[in-house]
C-alpha cells in the first residue's frame, strides 16, 4: 500500500493541476468550435468509448467503465454535445484508439464530430489517466492531458479534463470545477447545502433549528453570506467556508438578501434598522461602508454586474416589484422591467449582458432573462411548469440552475441560458429552493 505521505504528496499535485500537455506540439492552440453566444448551436456528435484497462486487471477494468461514463455524462451536462451511442462503434475501442491506429474514417462513419480516447493504470490505489481529444474529420489533436492520483480523485481528473475540453472548445473554463448553494428542509429545518454542479455530493453546511434562507457566494468562493433566524428575527450571517469563522450583523429590524462585490471583500445587503428597507454596501466583517439606496419603496436583491460597476436591485417605487439597474460611480437608477407586474430575484449574467430574473403572471412564476439595456423584450425561458424562481447562473455564463415545484415539491433544475434542456439537479427529502451558483474557483 501507498504511505500516507506520498498520497499526500499525489492529492496535491492534483490539486494543483499538475497534468501536462501530451504531444504538445501537434495540439492546436485556438480551436473555434462552439459559438456560445448562438442559442441556436447544434449539439456536437462526440464518441467516448470505454478507456483502455492497461493491465486488464478486474478493479483497472471497472474504473475505466466508470471514468469513460462519468466524463459522457459531464459533458453532455454542458448542453454542448450529444454523445454516440457505444452500440453504434464501427470501430474495436480496445484496438483502435490507439494513438498510432486511430482510423478516423470509423468514427466519421457513424457521425463522430470529435472523439475520446482515454487509458488507465491502476497501481497500490493511485491511477494514471491519458486522455485525448481528437477532431475527426481533420484527423488531428485538439487536447491531450495525462493526470496521475489516488482512486478517490477520479473524479476531480475526469472533470478536470472537461474543464480543458471546454476551454479548447469555447474560450472558457466552464462549470467543471463550481459547486451551487441550496436551501433544503431535508434536515426537518431550512438549512443551506453545497453540491457539485452536477447535483452529486451534497453536504449540509448550516444546522440552524429555525430558517436559513438566500446562499450567497465570495468571488473567490471562500466564504458564503446568508439570512438566519437562529436568534428569532432575520439577521445576516458571513461565514468562510474553510475554518468556519466569520461575522454577524444582527441590527434592528431585518438584515436579508446578500450580495458580494466582484472582486472585493464587500457585499450589499437590505437592511432596515433606519425604519425603511434599503440596501447598504457593508465590509466582509459586516461594517457599513454606506448605504446605495434611499427610497421610500422596498429594495431588496442586489445583484452585481461583472465589473462590479453597476447593481440591479428590486424596488416598489413604482408600486409593485420591478427590477432597476443603479450606477454606482454617479448613483443614477433606471426601470429595467415593465412586463408583468412582478419581478424579483434578479441575477446578472456572467458575461454581463442579461439579468434572469423570476416574473409572476397568471397565478405562476416563471423565469425570464432580459438584455441589461432593456433594448428587447424579455424572453420568457419556462412555461406552464409550476412555479419557477431564484435563477442563478452558471460561472460561464452557459447555464441557469432555478427551484421549481412541476414535479409537486420545489426542486432545483437545471436549463442552458436560452431555456432548453431543463432538467432536476438533485431530489433530496423535503424541499430545495434558492439555489446559487458559484465562481469557478472552488478549491477549499
């Protein structure tokens, strides 16, 4: 067996990202193949077969089933391809994924745009893993990677490779390595869990005996600010996600709907100590900085754009919920949104050209997204499917996860940007609501 030392020693290095290029100089450096900002692109036909076991041992066998399956359905997660069935295959994956005999006219043959290869090694509980990814029709390698790590880590290599795939693929990093907060009342109480963003591994994080409510996450993923009412009324709680510290601000009245600041150790909050409810830029130990509103409607659900430069909020200075955008170098505020007569839970895109906000109308919630110049009407995303709220979107900007009650008791979803392929996240005891999608930065 290994020592604890040296898998020690392996768990950082992949933590690190220690994987290399592999035939390096035949990768291509730019590879324009996915026009993110399409909602009209095409799902990509890519074929993954089961990754070669090197030894043929039983155990080596079974965890290459299990990569080469678990990397199909990371990326079919993305909305970008749609992968081939194996029973199609004209080719022997344990012959003909070989770098020197790839005949790349079988995997054209049954519509393979791209393709996977992939090899393991299993030694004392540590796995080496190679894998390419090649364009079919030009016959050439777009990426290649090998990662080396004890067996409990496939996980974080197979989504690690994703990461590269997408990034080749898109320009960006995508979602591989973020995670979503929720509220879940799987406890008996609302309390807050993190997942993966897939769905799989949720953890509790809060044990309040009361309600906890609006996750809301650092842009460098270290710390969460929430809504708890442990002490009776709903006071606002900033906690980092490593050593548990943090602080509280408990002033009169309500202290609800967090927001951080891109790029800064400061976050937005409503606050009502003053007797009316505004929103205050606040330290991350909680200080007032000052307040960003002073109106004599409600404002509530800040959201930042990406450069931090401007914030969209609720407000029912108008009479009834609407979504405004404020500069916040000359403090000037404009109406976002006219449509409906209920608007709220505004989220700013990571690209920063859309807000998904929830909408109600005919007795339903429903999610929209809407340019952020309000130059176009906004585009409604669910229909007919209960009540859907709080959208969130991904770090890249590609997907929306939102709760939703079609299925009887709310539960996250999952959607891209332009509203297809919704589908259930997760499904754990009770109820999930509020979902908040991380930076793609986790590593605590």
């Amino acid at each position: 067996m290994l020592n604890k030392s040296l898998i020690k020693i392996i768990f950082i290095c992949l933590i690190a990202t220690a994987s290399f290029f592999i035939d390096s100089a035949h990768c291509q450096t730019e590879y324009d193949y996915i026009d993110i900002n399409n909602p009209f692109t095409r799902k990509i036909p890519i074929a993954v077969p089961v990754f070669k076991s090197m030894s043929g041992s039983e155990g080596e066998k079974f965890l290459s089933q299990e990569a080469s399956n678990l990397l199909s359905r990371s990326l079919e997660f993305t909305g970008y391809f749609k992968i081939i069935d194996r029973d199609a295959y004209l080719a022997d994956p344990e012959t003909d994924i070989i770098v020197s005999n790839i005949n790349f006219k079988n995997w054209t043959g049954i519509g393979a745009e791209l393709l996977i290869t992939g090899s393991l090694f299993l030694k004392d509980n540590v796995i080496e893993m190679e894998l390419r990814l090649y364009d079919t029709f030009k016959g050439s390698l777009i990426v290649g990677k090998r990662y080396k790590g004890v067996v409990n880590n496939q996980r974080k290599m197979i989504h690690r490779f994703c990461g590269e795939i997408i990034y080749k693929l898109t320009g960006n990093r995508g979602i591989f390595d973020s995670r979503i907060a929720f509220v879940s009342t799987t406890s008996g109480n609302k309390n807050i869990y993190l997942c993966e963003f897939d769905g799989h591994n949720s953890e509790q994080l809060t044990y309040d005996k009361s309600i906890t409510l609006s996750p809301a996450w650092s842009s460098d993923a270290k710390w969460i600010a929430y809504t708890s009412y442990s002490k009776g009324k709903p006071d606002l709680y900033i906690k980092n996600l490593k050593d548990k510290h943090g602080a509280v601000v408990a002033k009169k009245g309500i202290n609800i709907s967090p927001a951080w600041v891109p790029g800064k150790f400061q976050l937005a909050a409503t606050l009502s100590f003053s007797g009316d409810q505004e929103i205050y830029l606040l330290t991350g130990k909680g200080e007032i900085v000052k307040n960003l509103t002073n109106n004599w409607g409600i404002d509530v659900s800040p959201t930042f754009s990406p450069d931090g430069n401007k914030m969209a909020f609720v407000s029912s200075r108008s009479g009834s919920p609407q979504i405004y955008i404020m500069d916040l170098d000359s403090g000037q505020v404009k109406r976002l949104t006219f449509q409906g007569t209920y608007n709220t839970c505004p989220s700013w895109s990571p690209r920063g050209d859309k807000i998904a906000y929830s909408g109600m109308g005919n007795g339903q919630g429903n999610i929209y997204t809407i340019d952020v110049e309000g130059e176009f009407p906004a585009l409604q995303l669910t229909h007919n499917s209960g009540n859907n709220e709080s959208p969130t979107w991904s770090p890249d900007g590609s997907l929306i996860a939102f709760s939703s009650t079609r299925e009887g008791p709310s539960r996250v979803y999952v959607m891209t940007a332009y509203g297809t392929d919704q589908r259930r996240l997760l499904a754990l005891p009770g109820e999930q609501t509020d979902p908040e999608w991380s930076p793609g930065v986790i590593d605590n």
